[in-house]
C-alpha cells in the first residue's frame, strides 16, 4: 500500500513566533490514516514529552515517541514571516506597527 504523507504544524507558542515549522510524517501502517489520527497521536506524544518548539530540531526521542505510533519523522519545513514594517511615533517617540491587518497601530517601548 502506498504510503501517506501528512504534514503536521506544531505551533507551541501562543504568542506571534518569527516563524512556523511544519513537520512531515509518513504512516507506516498497513491502515489508511489522515490528519485526525496524526494529531491526536502528536497530542500524545506532546503530553508525554512537550511540544517540538518552533525553531528547534524535532529530538530523537519525540521521533521514537511518533515512531511507536506509527508515524516516521521525514522532514521539516521553515516558513519566515517578512519583517514587520515600524516606525517611530514623531509625537510619542515610541516604537509603532501595524495590528488588525493594517486598520490600526499599536506603539510602546517594548
């Protein structure tokens, strides 16, 4: 049977990350499975070790951990965000960006 690859998006982070990391599994079953059985097999593996962090490399043990599930670890992908555009506020003198998709600006020192 020929197998599935699925790609599982593990965002750990609920702030704004400079990136995303997408990492790719193939079922190794002789069973049809899709993306529901994938994450909830990613879910378990999350509990058991903690979530892969965008920007670090999948370790060994999750691997292992996906692995006894089923699924082989075959790569990940790195998607970049562009840059975000700042300014400075002229009367505030702080640090600006964009927010709500370009309908606003939020400005601090942070």
């Amino acid at each position: 049977m020929k197998s599935i690859i699925l790609a599982v998006v593990l965002v750990v982070s609920a702030g704004i990350s400079a990136h995303a990391d997408n990492s790719v599994y193939r079922n190794v079953l002789k069973q049809p499975r899709g993306d529901t059985e994938l994450n909830v097999d990613g879910q378990y593996c999350d509990q058991l070790l903690g979530p892969v962090k965008n920007g670090m490399s999948t370790s060994p043990q999750y691997k292992k951990c996906m692995l006894s599930r089923g699924w082989r670890y075959q790569y990940t992908t790195r998607e970049r965000k562009a840059p975000e555009h700042t300014w400075i506020d002229p009367e505030t003198g702080l640090t600006c960006h964009e927010i709500l998709g370009g309908l606003g600006s939020a400005c601090s020192n942070f």
